[in-house]
C-alpha cells in the first residue's frame, strides 16, 4: 500500500475534509436559486417600504407647497416706508431698487435651514398698500365708480414678461417725492379692459402736491401667470371687476387694476395716498424640500413669524425693526401633517401583513430544508455533532444564500425608490436576511435538541397541546382583544399627534397589528378545531365502497402538526388582502359619494344670471339627450332668510329653499341615496299658493328641512317670505341631505303650493348619459342675455378627485400588498404541498400496485389537500370579513379618498367590507390547491413506479 504520506513522516497532522458550504450548495443547487430567489424578492419589499412611504410623503410635502395658492405659499416680509420723521433723502433712498434689491439678497442669505429661497419664483419691490383713483374721465368707470389702481414698482418685470408693444419703463433722472410724472407698464389684459394705450397718461390723487401722472411707455405679456411673481398679487397681470359693498341691487362694480412702474421709480409713491409699502416675497423651494424637514420647517416658520428669527430680520443691518413676516406655509404644512397622520397607520395595516405572511414563508421555507434534511441532520447528530456544531455549519451554509440575496435585494429597492432615506431600508432588509439566515439552522437545532424516535408519527388528529401551548395562545389572545378594542376606542392614529414626524410618532403598531393578531387567533383556533371534523367524517367515510374517501381523509388526518404555519400564512394574507380590497373598494366609493354630493344627481343644469328661470323647451330637449333616463325640475331660491328664534335673532345667512314635484323628486332621492322619503310627507295643501288674487301667506306646508334648520324652525309654523311667496311651515321630515341642496342647509315644499314655481334647475339621471351630447342639447338655449346655462356632470367631478402624491402612493402600497401576500400565499401553499409530497407520491405508486387507477389517483390526492384548502379559504374569508367589522368602527377612509381642499365635505367614509376582495382570493387558494394536486398526480403518472418502492425506503 506504500509508505505513509511525507507529511505524517514529519509529524504533522493531516486533515482532509469536503468543505461543508461548498460541497451542500453542489448537492441542492436548486434548492439554493430558489431560497436566493424568495430572499431577493423579501429583501426588496422590505427595504422598498420604508423608501416608498420617504418617497411618497416627500413628494407630498412638495406637491402641497407647489399646487397652494401663490399668496399662501410665498414667504412675505414687508414694511413701511419710513415716515415723516425720518430725512426726506434717507426715505426716499429707502425706496430705491438698490436698497431693496440688498435687502432682498440679505434676506434669502438669512433664512434658516430648511427653508429656502426659489429665485425664479420670488419678487420684490414697492406699492401702495391702499389703492388710488383714477382720476382721468377716460377711464372705463362702470356704475359711475373710477378705477382703483395699485402702483407696483416690482423688480424683473423684463425676466418675467414679454414686451408687446413700445419699451419697458425707465426712472429718467433722480426720482424724488415731488416729481410730477413717472413712467409704467400695463398688461395687455389691464389695457384692453381700461383702454389704455402707449403714451396714455393716467392720474392719480397727491398728498401736499399736485397729481402724480403715470406715462405708460410699454404693454407686456406675463410669460408664467402662474408663477408667485404673478400670482400672489392677481391685478398685476389682468384686472377684476369688483362689486362694491352695498345694499343696492345689484350692487356696483368697478375696475381693480396695477400699473408697474420702474424700481427706481418708487420714490414717487411718498407723494400719493397709496401709502407705500416695501415687499420681500420669498418663494419657497419646494424641489429641496423631504418629508423629515417638515417638523423643522414647521417650527422655522413659526421662528420667523413670532420669534427669534424675526427679531434677526427685524436688524438694522437686514431689513429693519417694522418688518412684518405674514405667511400661509404654516397651514399647508398643518395639513400635509394631518394628512400623513391620517395615511400612515392604515398603510402600517398592510406593511405589517405582508410583513408577517413574509416571515411565516421564509421560516416555512427553513422548515422545508430541515424536513428534507432529517435524516442527515440526525445521523450527524447521533454520530456526536454537537447542536453548537451543527447549527454553525448549517448558519454558514444560508449566509452564503441570504447575505448576497439580501444586498442583492437592498441594491433593487434603492434603484427602484429614490430619494430615500437608505437607513430604514437597510434596517428592514437586514431583518429580513437575518430571518432567513436563521430559519434552517433554529428549526434543526430545535427539532434535534435529544433523540427522536426513528418512525414516530407526528398526526395533527393525535396532536395534544401542551401547557406552554396553551399559554403562549392565551397570551396572543389577549393582546388581540386588547389592539382591536384600542382600535376601535382612539382609531388607527397613534398617540403621536399629528404633529408627529412620521411611522414611529403617528402609528400605534400594536393597533395597526390587530388584524395580524385576529389572523393568528384564528390560526390557532382553526388548528384545534380541525381534527373534530376529520374525526367525525372518517368513520362514514369507511363504511363506504369506495377507499378514496376514506383514504383522503386518512391522509388528511395524518398531516404533521406543524401544519399551523401554512394555515397561519394563509390566513393572514387573506386577511391582508381582504383589508386592502376593502380599503382601495372604499376609498373609491367615498369618492363617488363625493362626486354625488357636488351634484345631486348625474348632471346638474342650472342658469346663472339677472334672470335665473330656465328657458321654455329645455327640459324636453334635455331628455332628448342620449343616454339620459328621468329630469327632474326644480325651483331652488339661495338666501331665503329664516324667522327669528325665540331669543329674537335672526339668521345672518339664508337657506336654500327648494320646490319640488314630490313623486319625481323621492324617485331621485331614493336613486342618488340623498335624504330618501316618502312624497306623501310634501302633500299639497292645494289651492296653488294664491287666495283672493294674491299670495296666501296664511297656508301652512309641510316641508322637509336639514337638521339646522329643523332645530331653528321648531314644531310650530313659521313665516316664510321668499321670491316664489308668502307663506307658513311646518316641519314634516328631516334629513341630513338632499339632492337640490346636497351638504348644504335647506327647506324642501311642494313647488305646486308656491305662488311662483317657475324651475331654475334641471337634476338628470341616467345610467348612460353622454356629458357631450347633453352639452349640445343644452347650449342652444344659453344665448340670451343673462341666462348663462351650465352643465355639471357626476363623472366629471369624479375625475377631479384626483390622488395627491400621497394618497397615490398609499394606494400602491395597498395594491402591491394585496398582490405581494397572493405571492406569499401562493409560495406558503406550494412549500405546504412540497414539504408531504415525497410521502405523497409514495403512497400513490404503493397503491397503484394494489390496483388504483389514475383516476382515483387524482381523486385521492385532490380530496386529500381539500380538507385543508377548504379551511384556509371559509376560513381566511370569514377572519378577513371578522377583522375588518371589528376593525371598521376606528378607520375613516376621508383623509384617503379626499383633499383637505376638497370643496366637497363627507361626514365619514367608514371601512366596509367588500365581497370581492373577500371571495376571489378564498376561491384563488382552492383553485390553486386543485391545480398542484393535478400536477402532482399527472407527474406521478409519467413517472414510474420503480424510485418510489424501492426496498429500505422509510417514507
């Protein structure tokens, strides 16, 4: 045999081993790719999550600041301009472009961190604060009344407006409070409503002086309307019609218009009574701006309106000790903050599903390797492999797998989501890895802790809970009653406030895990109670002719007690998905409830105008209109004032009254849902509102009033004065709504006991309408002079309830939720099936021996995993319809499905469930189970025999 090798003839000890990690990963290489495959994709989602809710909240906060009205997202500091006290050089110096233009530049340089200047955005300059006359009889002066005009000597007006006609003003000279003309520019929307034309010289009234002449040089076309440098102040770029406070009807008008003047020009404005004022208006920069600096900026702005950074703007050496910061930024970021306190913890709902079907998987998947690897695991064991041993090499051998999937995920979810925080995802994701690192090696170590008996059988029907069994499901129970009962006491918000800064101060987890809780109760509940079934179904079962039945149920009887992690699996993704079905169904409800609100029906035609009867022929025409089923004429008068109360005030504002036709009117109620009742409740007390030739103020209605004005008019009759008559009424029904005057306060009588019932709007419905077609039947009769007609349809005020960046992104959360935990649960259903299917097979091939055909075969093996499918499926149905009744009371959809500036105000938009996301994937998981049972039988049929008899085989 030779001699011994030289390095035993030195002495020194030889050891030759198969390295452990490489030689497993050549043995399974499958087994490998697919635990690096479910890995990837867990790491993914969980570092995605964290990314996407940064990322969706981020371009929230700037959507918010960026789609605000101009003049409450801009940071405005003002001040005077120096009085009379002060030299006449030094004030007038005040006001010249240079100083301000320093000035500007000295603010945008001290504003705190995060807050940030957009230059292109930002405007600065001097006006009058108080408008001026007009004084030259050339003027357009509608009513009698002269122009009112603002005298605006803003800086850039070259970089923001396109010269149209003559040349940009010019301060010709030193401008001073005593000269008598100065130069300006109009836009071509103000000339063309004043008049005004290059070389027109407008007049405005002095103080101590003759009248200020401004000389138009120059007519100018705004680039960017709706930039701030525009938008903040609207009479810059076109001029308005404004109505004059006054009793006379209709009250009078007059022009509001700005003429601008060049920078230097502003000394000038001294000698007027506009009371000059100079402005810094700082556009924020919303492109700079995350979702973490929304706490910071909150209290920078508040710093700056009444605190310390103020009283540094308030220096000498930056603007000076009148300076003023007025600002709405503080209330869009209130409501950017109540919307994200609103959003996070029903989306936390969905994380935490998907979260815990993700971990029952890869712990599933641990399972099925150590199953598949006992007898190895065990002969090590009884060869004298320590457990420390044993689960070091086994923790090698998954790290090799999961640390590169797990970076490999990471890498996708940071490329996939930018503009994140990278923290939070590497936290979640190194959750993951580190969970599927320690499956396979926690479950051997536990499973071989002392000897097990070779053969011994593990069947759910003899399975015995033991007392820390029992225990640790008490516990679970406990905690379950205990977050649904806080969820539906406080809601899904946290204690955090909304002042919070995010997941960890606005989410309460323990609530927002109830229906993962209420899952795993039923798991376990599930888990006890499936035995009793299978025991009283097996005894008929073999009386029968037939072993299929008895056979299946045998099988089913002998699947391994741990068959509560699949179940567990199951059913918490039917319930996860079954909560974010109903929360996508009923956000979109809300907002079709929204859209009907606006309107009151599928369309609404009503006249605006002097004379606001709808012409003769409409209504026919109308229904006329493709698509269109019923119209419904109605007189609505706004304003009608109510009696006083028994305190003797009266009501400021009037309600909206409304006569209606009773019959056609509570066929609508009742389509729409708006205030449905009887039209017996508005007979008609007859007689047509008139007696002896006049109104008849002495009859008595009956109406149907909003609770406001029910509780304001009482039991008793009232008077009613109004345009359409005369007349008392008495309260019959109330409700909260109606289809004439939905969300709003009303009083609904019979239009046929008003002395005028003339209608002045059209409600149509129509399962079909065609919103252009109705367009078209409508626009013929809108020519004359004041009867503007207008057309609102339902639809299109559905497609006006558009998502905000975060509203989208809690809705892809959800909708990637729900398809994540049918991915889980698929997987959970295959590694269910894959752990038994080797015992499967063999029993199938035995059998086949003692002459089943295939048939029965397909049979067994089908009604073998129905027992099980059947009980995940009734049984996550019903847990995802349970949770979401007991979760339903503490979660409010509105903040969801609507803006906090949406002109439509739902009272709630409560959680229902919702049949479909509750039915599909109950039957999913039975077609599934059907599917992998035909597989595995027709596989078995290709396959022969001869692998799964062979001698000595345990299975």
């Amino acid at each position: 045999m030779g001699g011994p090798a030289p390095a035993a003839r030195e002495g020194r000890t030889v050891r030759i081993v198969a390295p452990w990690v490489r030689t497993r990963l050549r043995t399974a290489p499958g087994a490998a790719a697919a635990m690096a495959v479910l890995v990837v994709l867990t790491a993914y989602l969980a570092a995605a999550f964290p990314r996407s809710v940064d990322a969706y909240e981020t371009n929230g906060l700037r959507h918010d600041i960026r789609t605000a009205v101009a003049a409450e997202s801009v940071l405005e500091v003002s001040m005077r301009a120096p009085g009379p006290g002060v030299p006449q050089a030094d004030r007038e110096e005040a006001l010249r472009g240079a100083w301000v233009a320093g000035a500007q530049r000295r603010i945008t340089g001290s504003l705190p961190a995060p807050v940030r200047a957009d230059e292109a955005g930002s405007a600065y300059g001097v006006r009058t604060s108080q408008p001026v006359e007009g004084t030259d009889a050339w003027l357009p002066a509608p009513d009698n009344l002269p122009p009112m005009l603002t005298l605006a000597a803003q800086a850039g007006l070259d970089r923001h407006s396109t010269l149209r006609e003559g040349r940009l003003p010019r301060a010709e000279g030193a401008v001073t409070e005593r000269t008598g003309e100065v130069e300006a520019a109009v836009t071509a929307a103000t000339a063309k409503s004043l008049g005004i034309k290059v070389g027109s010289v407008v007049h405005v009234p002095g103080v101590d002086r003759d009248e200020l002449g401004v000389r138009i040089t120059g007519i100018v076309v705004p680039r960017n309307p709706t930039n701030s440098y525009w938008a903040v102040e609207p009479t810059l770029g076109s001029p308005a019609l404004v109505t004059k406070p006054s009793r006379d009807l209709p009250p009078p008008r007059y022009w509001r218009a700005s003429l601008l003047l060049a920078p230097d020009a502003a000394p000038a404005l001294l000698g007027t009574t506009g009371e000059p004022q100079m402005y810094w208006r700082i556009a924020p920069d919303a492109g700079a701006l995350t979702a973490r600096d929304a706490s910071g900026l909150a209290s920078r702005i508040a710093s700056l309106e009444n605190g310390p950074e103020l009283t540094r703007l308030r220096a000498p050496t930056v603007v000076g000790p009148s300076a003023v910061v007025a600002t709405g930024l503080d209330e869009i970021l209130a409501a950017h903050r109540s919307m994200r306190s609103a959003i996070a913890p029903v989306v936390t709902v969905a994380a935490l599903g998907i979260g815990a079907v993700a971990a029952v998987v890869l712990v599933m998947a641990g399972s099925l390797l150590a199953v598949r690897r006992q007898a190895e695991l065990a002969l090590l064991r009884s060869r004298g492999g320590s457990l420390r041993a044993i689960g070091g090499r086994l923790l090698a051998e998954t790290a090799v797998i999961a640390v590169p999937a797990t970076a490999v995920g990471l890498l996708m979810a940071v490329l996939t989501v930018p503009e994140a925080r990278l923290l939070p995802a590497v936290v979640a994701a190194g959750c993951a890895g580190l969970l599927a690192c320690a499956a396979l090696p926690v479950r051997a170590v536990v499973r071989h802790r002392r000897p097990r008996p070779h053969g011994g059988r593990e069947d759910l029907v003899r399975a015995r809970p033991s007392r820390r069994r029992t225990i640790a499901e008490l516990t679970l129970l406990a905690l379950a009653i205990g977050a649904v009962l806080a969820l539906r006491r406080r809601g899904t918000g946290g204690s955090g406030g909304s002042g919070g800064s995010g997941a960890v101060d606005d989410v309460d987890y323990l609530v927002s895990s109830a229906p993962i809780l209420v899952g795993l109760i039923a798991a376990l509940v599930l888990v006890r109670l499936y035995p009793l079934p299978l025991r009283f179904a097996g005894r008929p079962a073999g009386r029968l002719r037939g072993a299929v039945g008895f056979l299946s149920l045998a099988r089913a009887g002998r699947a391994a007690s741990s068959g509560a992690l699949p179940l567990l699996a199951l059913l918490i993704a039917l319930t996860t998905a079954a909560f974010g079905g109903s929360v996508l169904a009923g956000i979109d409800g809300a907002r079709e409830r929204a859209a009907v609100l606006a309107t009151g029906a599928d369309a609404r035609i009503g006249v605006v105008g002097s004379s606001p009867v709808l012409p003769d022929g409409l209504a026919a025409a109308v229904r006329g209109s493709a698509g269109v089923g019923e119209v419904t004429a109605i007189r609505v008068e706004y304003g009608v004032p109510l009696p006083s109360d028994a305190k003797g005030f009266r009501t400021a504002l009037g309600v909206t009254m409304i006569g209606v036709e009773p019959k056609a009117y509570a066929r609508l109620a009742r389509q729409t849902g708006l205030g449905e009742f009887p039209a017996d409740a508005l007979k008609s007390v007859g007689g047509g509102g008139v007696r002896d030739g006049g109104s008849d103020a002495g009859r008595v209605l009956p109406a149907i009033a909003s609770p406001a004005v029910a509780e304001r008019l009482g039991d008793q009759p009232r008077d009613i004065q109004s345009a359409a008559g005369d007349f008392k009424v008495r309260v019959a029904e109330i409700r909260a709504n109606t289809p004439g005057a939905p969300g709003g306060d009303y009083l609904l009588v019979n239009a046929a006991d008003l002395t005028q019932r003339a209608p002045t709007t059209l409600l149509v419905t129509g399962g079909k309408l065609d919103g252009d077609a109705l367009r078209r039947a409508v626009a013929g009769f809108g020519t004359g002079p004041g009867n503007g007609l207008t057309v609102k349809l339902r639809s299109d005020e559905r497609k006006a309830f558009v998502n905000t960046p975060m509203q989208e992104g809690a809705e892809r959360i959800y909708a990637a939720a729900i398809a994540a935990g049918a991915g889980y649960a698929l997987l959970a259903l295959l590694l269910s099936l894959s752990q038994t299917a080797p015992e499967r097979l063999t029993l199938l091939a035995r059998l086949r021996t003692m002459g089943l055909t295939r048939r029965q075969g397909r049979q067994l093996l089908g009604l073998e995993v129905l027992p099980q499918a059947l009980l995940a499926s009734v049984g996550g149905a019903f847990v995802g319809w349970a949770t979401i009744v007991l979760l339903a009371p503490g979660v409010d959809l509105v903040r969801l499905a609507l803006t906090a500036t949406s002109d439509v105000t739902l009272d709630g938009a409560p959680l229902q469930a919702d049949p479909w996301s509750l039915v599909l994937p109950a039957v999913g998981v039975l077609a599934l189970a059907a599917a992998v049972s035909v597989v595995q039988a027709w596989w078995a049929g290709r396959q022969g025999s001869i692998n799964e008899l062979r001698a000595g085989d345990s299975r």
